[in-house]
C-alpha cells in the first residue's frame, strides 16, 4: 500500500510538473493576456497538446481578424 501511494503521488507530482511546463511554453501571462481573447474566438478547437506552434499558427492564419492588442504583441515578439 505504501508503495502504491508512493506511485501515485510521483504520478501527480510529474503531471503537476508536465502542466506548468506547457503553461510556460504558451507564451508570457503578457501574451497569453494579450491574445486570449482571440485564441478563444478562433482558436477554440485548438488544444494544449497541440503544443505551442498550433495556438501561433490559428492566431496567424486569423491575423486579419485579430484584437490590435494581439496584432502589436505578436509583432513585438517579431511574428
């Protein structure tokens, strides 16, 4: 029993650890604030596990449709 437990908070622990990595590679909280907005309006079908090039691509094939405030973010990171 002490094993299993041990297991499984290794499990959790790892997966805690896994999420905030993939929360650090889908850009700064200023470019999350920025473009959330418009990830939510177009991007909707786009998932996590899709990784963080799959989140800029949606945003780049709708940049005519996009917030100036994610237009200006992505241009300052040069996209």
């Amino acid at each position: 029993m002490i094993f299993r437990s041990a297991v499984l908070a290794t499990m959790i622990l790892g997966s805690s650890i896994a999420c905030a990595q993939a929360a650090e590679e889908m850009g700064t909280p200023e470019q999350r604030a920025a473009c959330a907005p418009d990830v939510r309006k177009f991007c909707h079908k786009v998932k996590e596990s899709d990784g963080p090039d799959a989140y800029l691509q949606c945003l780049e094939l709708n940049r005519s449709k996009l917030s100036t405030r994610c237009v200006t973010m992505l241009q300052s990171y040069g996209k």
